[in-house]
C-alpha cells in the first residue's frame, strides 16, 4: 500500500509560504483560504521546506 496523497500541491505550498512570509496575514485566515487545518498548513510547509522556520 501506498501512502495517502499530498493534501496541497506544489503550487498551493509556494502560495502559502508567499503569505507565511507576510506578517499582515493572519494564519486563520491562510487555513481557512485552503480549506486546511493549521497542522495541515505546517506539516506540508515542512515537509517541503528542508528545515526552514516559518511564523507561528
């Protein structure tokens, strides 16, 4: 068996990390956008950023 598909792709996690980078937009408001929970949003920003630290 496989493992489950990715939630977000490539091109929605550039998206989300352009807003992670602005301190004006609030996370609420980028989970809420996509349609994912706050974990989702992290753990795929994660998984493709190779350690880079984001705002909480």
């Amino acid at each position: 068996m496989g493992r489950r598909p990715a939630a977000l792709d490539d091109k929605t996690i550039a998206e989300i990390r352009a807003l992670l980078r602005d301190p004006d937009v609030p996370i609420a408001s980028i989970t809420k956008r996509y349609g994912i929970s706050k974990t989702t949003l992290y753990k795929s920003v994660k998984e493709r950023s190779r350690g880079h630290a984001y705002r909480t």
